[in-house]
C-alpha cells in the first residue's frame, strides 16, 4: 500500500475519493472529511475499541447521553485523545494497528469523518520502558493555560508528556512519584484533573518535571471501571464518563487552584458504557439560556400546587444542555417532575437535567409539590438555571413564582393568575408589606429584588 493511502485503510471507497478530490478542489462549502470541526456546535468527542471509532456524543431530549458514529473505524487504535481549539483537530497517541504503517506512539490528528493523519515522525515512549508498554498512552488533553497537549499512562509508567503538537518537540516530560491512575485527564485552572475509579477526584501539578499530584477522596460517585473519558462544558465543568455504567457526571470545581477546591456534582445522566475509551469536547460558543417559571398564584393548604418552569435558549450558540435547580421552600413536600427531562430529588432540592437546544428553542416541564396544612401565608419557590455552555447573561438564570394561601385569610390571596399583565384587577398582599397595585410580583428572596412576573411564552 502506497503511504499516501495509510491513513485511509479502514475508509469507505467514497470517503477515499472525497479526500482524493479534496487534494485538488477549491476549500468545500461544506466540511468534508479531514477538515477541522467545526467550533461553533458543542459536541462531546468519545473514541473507543481498536481500531479506533471516533463518536459524537449528544444529549437528547432528556439530558441523556447518545453516541452516533463519526465516520468509520480508524485505521489505527488511537487513545489519550484532546480537542486542539488552536486548529480545530483533535489530536491522540497511537495505541495500536502498526501493519498500517503508522508505529505505535505515534501522534496523529483527526478531523472530519474521524480521518486520520500522521502529525511529525517522532515515536514518543516512556522514559526506561520496553515493548508496547513504552509506547502507552491512555490520557491525554490540551492545556488552554499554553496551548500544549499532554499526555500519559494510567500506570505503571509515571511519566507525562507536554508535546507542541505544531513542531512535534516535547517541551516538557514530568515525572510523578507514583503511576498517575487515572485513565483520562481534563484541564482547568492551569492543573490536569481525573478521576479514580473509587470516586477520588485527582490534581496533577504539571508546572514543573516533577510532578505531583493532590487527592480529594470522594469528590465523585465511584466509577467502577473507572472515568475513562474526561472533558471541559463550554461553561468551565467538567464531565466524566464512567466506563462500566456510561454515566456522565458533571462536576463543578470552584477555587480549583486552592488547598481546599469545593467540588459540586451538578448532575449524573446515562450514556452507553464503553471500554478502551477516551474523551475531550468543543466546548462551543456561549448560549444565554433564560428559565421562566409560572404557578398557582392561590392555593388550599393540603393540596397539591404546579408550577411550569419554561427553559429558552436565547442564543446566540447552540446549547448542549442544562440543569435546572428547584430547592423547595418550607411548606412544600413530596416533589413530582414530569416533561421529557431527567431528575433527581434529593431531600427538597430537585435536579432537573435537559438537553439539546437550538438559538431560540424552548422546552417546558412541570414540578408539583404537596403543600403543608399549616402553610406559611405565602410561598415563594425559586429555580435557576445552569446551561452546558458559557452564558453571557446570568440576569435571566433565577425565576421565582409565588403562592399564597387562600383559605387562612382571604385577603392574603391573590385572584390573579399565572397570565396577570400589569393594568388588571388583582390584589395582592405578600406578607402584608408587599400592596399589589394591579402587578403581581415576583420576589428573589435573596437580594429583595421584585420583578414583574413575566408572562410565559406560548410557543
Ligand atoms: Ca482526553
Ligand atoms: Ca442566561
């Protein structure tokens, strides 16, 4: 086989011709197999098997998970895999498949179509190793904080590469006292983050050729089989897949680059589980998702109330998905969701997970919840927003809707409904300091701020 064809071993007869012509045509209108990705679309990247099949993961209605092929099998095994937003390729390390030509530790780029192509000449392997097990490399990622790509073993080797992946030269190679352990990485506040297969989230000093790394136990749900496929959302979480059960779970980590990170488990929805698997994403561009949320203005203590939360991707991006965070206020209890959404409850606070939307797309779910038979007069239940992507405007995150207790005393209620505009008819008394005059309001508890209730979207 000619060397020129290596790369495309494992192609369809038309893939090869695609790219043969794409040798002499004009740049495509459309992308073509080998191009860059393209930034704009938020997409999770998983590869597994040997050789190699590059897949697109994207959530469905439900927040879920779903992986669809991306082009066919490569004609290698690739792994330690890292999305490059420099030149929109995603750079990996050969694990397998040297018949093609291409060794073992070598790197390679993909584009489109899962097409691959040997980026240099240079075979990288761990420093006193031999056989395949120099040549391992099970995770890799770019650091946005130097534009370099990393890669390692999960173990036994304990070396770690930072490669310039224009020159092929390695700029660094960090040594860490014991085999790194995990078997993906993802990078955020300028460290290399995994996770164990017990569910320890750990940090990886890169800064210097002795490497160290910090252990935070129980900072995630364990994985067993491990979290095999590491990457970044858009709005700076990362997400984990665990190999055996597929579930991914975002985790959110604030003062990463302290002693003492916090980390929040925003939300765990299913995908397929997977093996000889690795991650990265294009993070995408920032979508600004709004949250609207309508209710019962009156209630009867003891009944059951409904609230209709709106979700609306304003755009200008599209969102990958969302979370939706719904802590029940005293008097409220015994939470249900319905919609095509995932949830949890935990206690009062529900978790609502959702997904795909295009720029000006809306999806709508109910929570209803039992209220207490010695309510307070009026309740006021609050529910922000967290999307998948950056959001450039957080003003429209938090919707508050509230209730009022009709049968304690009745001019403590409101005769208003969730479709009140301003210049109606309604009386409204809110803890007896809040006179509606013919506006019902909504009130964000925390900052004291009022709003208009806004009228909900028909759509
Ligand atoms: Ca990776
Ligand atoms: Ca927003």
């Amino acid at each position: 086989m000619r060397k020129g064809l290596a790369w495309l071993t494992a192609a369809t007869l038309v893939t090869a011709m695609l790219v043969a012509a794409q040798v002499t045509a004009a740049p495509p209108a459309l992308a073509a197999p080998g191009d860059p990705f393209s930034p704009a679309a938020p997409v999770v990247f998983i590869a597994q098997g040997n050789p190699s099949q590059l897949q697109r993961a994207e959530t469905a209605g439900d927040g879920s998970f779903s992986f669809s092929d991306e082009g066919g099998a490569a004609p290698v095994g690739y792994n330690a895999i890292g999305f490059n937003p420099a030149d929109n390729y995603i750079y990996g390390l050969v694990s397998n498949q040297e018949a093609t030509g291409i060794p073992r530790g070598s790197l390679v780029r993909i584009g489109e179509g899962g097409v691959v192509t040997r980026v240099g000449t240079t075979v990288y392997t761990h420093p006193g190793a031999t056989g395949t097990q120099a040549t391992r490399w099970f995770a890799g990622a770019f650091n946005p904080a130097d534009g370099l790509y990393y890669a390692s073993d999960s173990g036994p080797n304990r070396t770690m590469l930072a490669i310039n992946v224009s020159t092929g030269a390695i700029v660094r190679t960090i040594t860490f006292p014991a085999q790194p352990g995990v078997q993906d990485f993802v990078f955020k506040d300028g460290y290399a983050w995994g996770v164990t297969a017990d569910g320890t989230v750990r940090r990886f000093d890169v800064s210097s050729t002795s490497g160290t790394f910090t252990d935070f136990p129980g900072a995630m749900p364990e994985g067993p089989g491990g979290y095999g496929a590491a990457w970044a959302f858009g709005n700076g979480n990362l997400g984990f897949s665990a190999n055996t059960s597929g579930d991914v779970t975002q985790l959110q980590i604030i003062d990463g680059n302290t002693a003492t990170p916090t980390f929040i488990v925003v939300n765990t929805v299913t995908g397929p589980d997977s093996s000889l698997n690795d991650g990265t994403s294009i993070p995408g561009l920032p979508a600004d998702l709004e949250i609207e949320k309508t209710g019962s203005a009156s209630f009867t203590p003891g009944d059951r109330i409904g609230y209709e939360i709106t979700v609306t991707n304003n755009g200008a991006g599209i969102s990958s998905g969302w979370t939706v965070t719904d802590t029940l206020p005293a008097g409220l209890s015994n939470p249900t969701v319905t919609g095509t959404v995932t949830h949890a409850i935990s206690g009062s606070t529900i978790t609502v997970s959702g997904g795909r939307l295009d720029p000006g797309a809306s999806v709508t779910f109910q929570i209803e919840a039992e209220t207490a038979v010695s309510p307070p007069a009026c309740i006021v239940n609050t529910a922000s927003i967290l999307g998948n992507e950056e959001d450039p405007d957080t003003s429209n995150n938090e919707a508050s809707a509230q209730s009022c207790a009709q049968s304690l005393e009745i001019e403590k209620s409101s005769t208003a409904t969730a479709d009140s505009r301003v210049g109606g008819h309604h009386h409204v008394h809110d803890h007896g300091h809040q006179h509606g005059r013919g506006r019902l309001h909504d009130v964000e508890p925390r900052r004291g701020v009022r709003r208009p209730l806004r009228r909900p979207r028909r759509r």
